[in-house]
C-alpha cells in the first residue's frame, strides 16, 4: 500500500507531522505529496480556478476550495496507474495525525471493494473552518478526508482524468462514479474528528478536521499535545 498526502504550501507543517506520524511505525511505506503545480504541469489537473476574496475558487464547481488538494485528491489512482502500480493506495488530507501502524489498516481493506472509507455523518454546523476557510457541507462530508483507493478493481477505471477535470466537486465527494455497495467501511478510528467523532477511546488516525492545533482557536483541543510534539521533534 502507497500513500498519498494532501499538501498546501499554507499547511507546509501540516505535511512534515503528518508524513513524520507516518514514519514512526514504518519507514518502509512509500509517502507521497499531491502536489497541484506538479499535476498542472504535467497535465494532469485542468481545472480553472482563481482567487477570490482572497482563496480559491473552483469554476466548475462554483464554489471555493479550503485547500489545493481538495479536487486533485481524485486522481491518485491515474497517478499511481502511471507508475505502473498496482494494489492498494491510501489518501490522506495533510491535517492528520497517525498513531498507528497503517499496516494495521492495510489488513483491513477488503479487494472486492473499490474504495474503503469511514463512512462520517458530519454536518458542521460553523460555515468557517480552520484559517478562515469557507466550509462546505454536502452529502459523504469527509468521507474521502481519508479513504483507501482499490488501484485494481475495475470500477475505478471510470474515475479518468476527464472526470476529475469535469465534475462539480461535491459529485467526487460522494463518489459519483461507485455503487454504494462498492463502498466499503472502515472503524471510526481510522479517521477520528476531532471535535466530532465519539465513542473512539483510542484513534488510529487523528484528522483535525476544523483547524489545526498551530491556529490559536484550536491550541488546545484533544490530541493537539502529541500534534506539537511530533512538530518539535521535526525542528530538533
């Protein structure tokens, strides 16, 4: 299994803890940045955007994007079809925290399906979120914040490049181009959000889903020590 981070240069830290978080448990899993200037340039990501009000603005969409990941995400499987991979490959938003093997999870992805996730019932009720981001709520929120792409199951062949370029962002969210029963599910504790989630004693993965512990609103919040922790021990 290959995974692949969200990066935003407004969230460099974000990356190198959740990368590090990673790499703790295995230095042998291959970690990789999406990365919007590189899908752009290699014609990868088409899509037209622009700043507005000072974030981005997705045109097809109608609607801003929190981060540079926040479409580009869907092309993992092209990306690892590229390499001429194969298997499994695992995407993660970057404000994450894991304290676990992946491993782990690994174990419990099931090949009949085509994609894994935690299947949330979030419905924020802010319409901010972390550094003054607009939140968007639509059906399967936070869904693909964490979800396991199956590279080989022939369903995922009709999320092409075209596709990803084309479509709102909220049809991708939900996974427009699955049957529900293609959908598998994961423990809650594999995408634990913070502020959200409950009845999770011991979280694999911790996403700091509203904001990040290094904005002030959200210093203090569960799993924030261990977050600055990581971070120092990065400085160090």
């Amino acid at each position: 299994m290959s995974v692949f981070l969200g990066f935003d240069p407004r969230e460099y830290s974000a990356f190198a803890v959740a990368k590090e978080s990673i790499r703790q448990f295995d230095r042998t899993i291959p970690i990789n940045g999406v990365v919007l200037s590189d899908l752009r340039s290699c014609g990868l990501y088409t899509r037209p955007t622009r700043r507005r009000l000072g974030k981005l603005w997705d045109e097809i969409s109608g609607a801003h994007m929190s981060t540079e990941f926040a479409i580009s995400r869907f092309l993992v499987p092209t990306i690892v079809d590229r390499e001429n991979g194969i298997g499994w490959a695992l995407f993660m938003d970057c404000d994450v925290l894991v304290r676990s093997n992946l491993q782990e999870l690994r174990r419990l992805l099931d090949d009949d399906k085509a994609l894994m996730c935690v299947k949330h019932d979030h419905r924020p009720a802010s319409n901010v979120k972390m550094d003054d981001q607009v939140q968007t709520s639509y059906p399967r929120k936070n869904w693909s914040s964490v979800m396991a792409f199956n590279c080989d199951h022939p369903s995922n062949r009709k999320l092409t490049v075209d596709l990803v370029n084309s479509l709102p962002g909220r049809e991708l969210h939900r996974f427009c181009w699955l049957k529900d029963d293609e959908i598998g599910e994961l423990p809650a504790e594999w995408n634990y959000l913070v502020g959200h989630t409950e009845g999770v004693d011991d979280p694999k993965i911790v996403h700091f889903t509203d904001g990040l512990p290094s904005l002030e609103a959200f210093r203090n919040v569960p799993y924030a020590d261990e977050w600055f922790s990581m971070l120092e021990r990065l400085a160090a």
